[in-house]
C-alpha cells in the first residue's frame, strides 16, 4: 500500500489501466494538484458528482500496453478534454493545453495516487443531489 502525502508528491512509478485491461501505462513524476471538479462538463463527462484529477506539468507518461486503443474527445469552443480505452470506455489520462498538462484521471490509477486532493473547485456548479450524500446508506459491498 502506498503511503498517502499531505502534499502532491507522489510516489513514483505510478501504474494504472483501463477497465478491460487493454491498455496499461506508468506515470512517473510529481503532480502539481489533484482536483475534485465538479463543473457540469466534468460531471456529464464522468456520469457522477465529480471528476477527480491529478495533474502534472512535468510527469511523464508512458504506455505499456494498449496506446492503440487509447481514443480523445475534445468539447469544441472549449479547454475540455478526455481521453478514453475505445473498447471499454474507461477514463484515461491525456495531454492537454497543447500537450503542456498531463491530466490523470484518479480512478484509472491501480492503486492510491499517493497524494490527498487538493481542493474541491467549480462548486457552484455542484449537482443539487450532492449535498445529500452524508445522508445516503453506506454498505461494505452491493447491497443484498
């Protein structure tokens, strides 16, 4: 298990796949954040509260295994962007701002980044249903 940081040092290689497991890749280098976003692209682009991000000006980004597979999709008129497994859809990391920002998504990461988020930013923008997470039932696995 990877000790988690108060900072967003992480600890380096970081590996991290797709869902079907076509596509591997290895991160290694430090993150400059590691955002919650909640603006309603990232929630549409996600289908959840949030999109949770790490990113890196200067981490390096190497694909293992599947780099053929990895699709991108980038919203017109906007500086949204996502990268893709096109067989199974997971969320992968992309270059972003020219290639000048790698953007990770946490989730696809095999294990803990390492790394505690940063901030939680576009909250105004946060799903209505948020604020009554605390209340919703929490179960160990899939309820019965």
């Amino acid at each position: 298990m990877t000790a988690v940081s108060s900072n967003t040092e992480a600890t380096s290689p970081l590996a991290g796949s797709c869902l079907c497991g076509a596509v591997r890749f290895e991160i290694t280098g430090e993150f400059s954040g590691f955002y919650l976003c909640h603006c309603v692209r990232c929630r549409k682009d996600t289908g959840s509260a949030h999109a949770a991000n790490l990113f890196s000006t200067t981490a390096r980004l190497q694909w293992l295994a599947g780099e053929a597979q990895v699709s991108g999709y980038e919203l017109p008129g906007t500086r949204h962007g996502r990268s893709f497994c096109s067989r199974c859809g997971s969320a992968l990391p992309s270059r972003q701002l020219g290639g000048k920002l790698l953007v990770v998504p946490a989730g696809s990461l095999d294990g803990e980044p390492g790394v505690h988020p940063t901030a939680h930013i576009f909250c105004d923008d946060k799903a209505v249903w948020e604020s009554l997470l605390p209340e919703a039932l929490c179960f160990p696995g899939a309820p019965a």
